[in-house]
C-alpha cells in the first residue's frame, strides 16, 4: 500500500502495519515527475501511483520503525 509523503503520514503508516500490510512511502516530488503531471489531483495520483507501483518504478523513501517514529 502506497502513501504520499504528506504532513500527517505516521498514522496512516502505523494503521497499515496494524493491518498487517506492507506500507510504501512514495517521495510526491519525484512521482509527480516521472508521471509528468501538470495537473494534480487525489484521483489522477491514485492512478499513476497505481501504475508506478505495478511497474516497479515508483520512487518510495526509508521508513523508520515504529519505535523511531514515536521519538
């Protein structure tokens, strides 16, 4: 599961680990530009993220343990 690198990302992070899944933090500046997107909106991202992730090219960045981020 794929999150935006957005203000707010811990708690969304800790929730999809609860869950069980795997998180992927998604570096918002270097997707937009290998989408190429001009215009920017929640539905146009969820899209290309989708097809960044399908094709193993989305740009993702470190995320510390819980642990750390509680600090």
């Amino acid at each position: 599961m794929a999150v935006e690198t957005i203000e707010n990302w811990y708690w969304i992070i800790d929730e999809i680990e609860e869950a069980g899944m795997k998180p992927q933090l998604v570096h918002a500046r270097k997707a937009k530009l290998i989408m190429g997107m001009n215009n920017k909106t929640a539905k146009l991202d969820a899209r290309d993220m989708n097809r960044l992730q399908q094709n193993r090219t989305l740009p993702t960045v470190w995320i510390p343990l819980g642990e750390l981020r509680d600090q």
